[in-house]
C-alpha cells in the first residue's frame, strides 16, 4: 500500500467513508478462508471470541454459526449497521459493538480467542502501543490470537499493508508465543485478486 493510500485511512471518519462509497477493497463479503483452516486445524474451540475491526461481519458470522460467544467491534457506523444486518440475514446471534477498540479493551473482559483480519497491519505504524495494550487487556494467559497480516509483495502497490516478518516478530512477539507464522492468500472485494499475507497464530 503506498503512503498515499495509507493516508487515507487514519480517522473513524476516512474508514466510514470507504464503506459509504460502496465496498471497500478489502471487504470480500464471504469469511477468509483462512480463518476455517486455522480453526479446523488446530480444532480451536474458544468459548468467547473477540473479533476487531470486524467490518460487514463475515468473519464474525462464521464464528457464531460455530457456536461461540462473539463480540466483534468495528468504529465505523457503515460497517457496523452492515455487519448487524448480514447477521441477521443469516440468522446469527452475535454482539456487534460500534467502538474504537482501543477505548473498549479496558472496559470488556478476557476472551479465549481474538481475531483481527486487517486491523493489525492498518494500524501498528502510527498506533502500535495501543494496539498492543488493547491486546493485553482483551486477553488472559493461554488465550490464542490469530490475526491475518498483509505480507510483502513487490507486485502490488495498491494492495494491503505489507508487513515484514522480522516485524511482525518484533512486535507481536512481545505479547505472546508464536504457534505459526506461515503466508496465506487474503481475499478481498475483487474475486479474482487474493494479496499475499501472514496467517499469525499466538498463545499467550
Ligand atoms: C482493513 S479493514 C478489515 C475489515 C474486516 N476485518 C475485513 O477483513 O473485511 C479494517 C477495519 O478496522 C476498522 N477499524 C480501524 N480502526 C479501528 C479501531 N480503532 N477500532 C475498531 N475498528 C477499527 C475499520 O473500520 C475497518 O472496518
């Protein structure tokens, strides 16, 4: 993603505005693949669920139809009124919470799983402190995090945040153990381009 593009995403408001324009590009409308693949793989069964920056709620649907307790926060009011109405749609039972998630950490509990697909990597440059604080609060010893990373790729300059994996170590690894850190694909808005990623599993 270039600086430009990076630029334009920094406040609640530039978030909200993608979404009102229509679909944003990394919103594929259908979970990430990758998400079913951790959890069938390491038979994942957290009784609560923490999902941040959940956008229209795909992911989030998912792991209610799985029969976990969901919590999933988005600050952007478009995304959050899109996710509530999918979950409807699809008969899920799910708490959706319209909030900056660094402000709600301190005020919900420890959760057994949190899931972030595409916070991290949007954030960490100019937020990472918060990120790693809002992460702490929001977990408990032996809680996994499993979080989806763009990973770097000198084809796409108008993909999502890359991240290296020196970085991704560096800053995730002050928190929590490594379970995996692997590439994956990441599907976005457009069907036919999957963006090179990091699939991060850690234990606390
Ligand atoms: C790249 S999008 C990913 C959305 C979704 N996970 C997906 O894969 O489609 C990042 C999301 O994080 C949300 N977001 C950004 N900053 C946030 C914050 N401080 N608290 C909660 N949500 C935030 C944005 O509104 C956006 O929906």
């Amino acid at each position: 993603m270039s600086q430009q593009l990076r630029a334009k995403y920094s406040t609640v408001a530039d978030w909200d505005a993608a979404y009102r324009k229509g679909t944003p590009p990394w919103d594929a409308g259908k979970p990430h693949a990758e998400l079913s693949r951790v959890l069938d793989e390491y038979q994942l069964r957290p009784q609560t669920v923490l999902e941040v920056g959940c956008g229209t709620g795909a992911d989030a649907i998912l792991l209610a139809r799985r029969r976990f307790e969901v919590t999933a926060i988005d600050c952007s009011p478009i995304s959050v009124e899109r996710a509530r109405l999918r979950a409807e749609q699809h008969n899920a039972l799910l708490h959706f919470v319209l909030a900056d998630a660094f402000e709600f950490a301190p005020k919900t509990g420890q959760f057994d799983l949190v899931y972030d697909a595409g916070l991290y990597h949007s954030v960490r440059e100019a937020q990472l402190e918060r990120y790693l604080d809002m992460l702490w609060r929001v977990t408990r010893s032996g809680s996994h995090f499993l979080c989806l990373a763009g990973a770097p790729d000198e084809t796409e300059d108008d993909g999502p945040p890359q991240v290296g994996e020196d970085e991704i170590r560096n800053e995730l690894g002050r928190l929590f153990e490594f379970v995996h850190l692997r590439p994956t694909r990441l599907e976005g808005a457009d069907p036919n381009r999957h963006h090179a990623a990091w699939s991060c599993l850690m234990r606390r």
